[in-house]
C-alpha cells in the first residue's frame, strides 16, 4: 500500500475529498493530531465524519 500525504486548511482538504468521492477514488482522512486551533480541529473533525464511511 503507498500513502499521499496532503497538507491543507480544512476548506481544501473538503475539495479533495469531494474530488476523489467523485471520481471513485478510495480514501480515508486520518487525524494527524496537529497543533490546531480548537476551531480547526472541529472542522478537521466535521470533514472525518462526513468523509470516512
């Protein structure tokens, strides 16, 4: 198995998720448990959970 790590603010990492969903692309958004800010990680967390089946 290969993994890509991608780097983004929340907005963006939706708009890769909803590019891959899009094109049947496999993926799974893991929390990398950054030093965000708690807004940040509340937003991380909303993209998991609407992402990750």
């Amino acid at each position: 198995m290969a993994k890509i790590e991608i780097k983004g603010t929340p907005e963006k990492l939706d708009r890769i998720a909803i590019f891959l969903k899009a094109n049947s692309i496999p993926h799974v958004i893991i929390d990398d448990y950054g030093n965000h800010s708690k807004e940040d990680s509340e937003k991380y967390r909303d993209l998991m959970s609407r992402h990750n089946h």
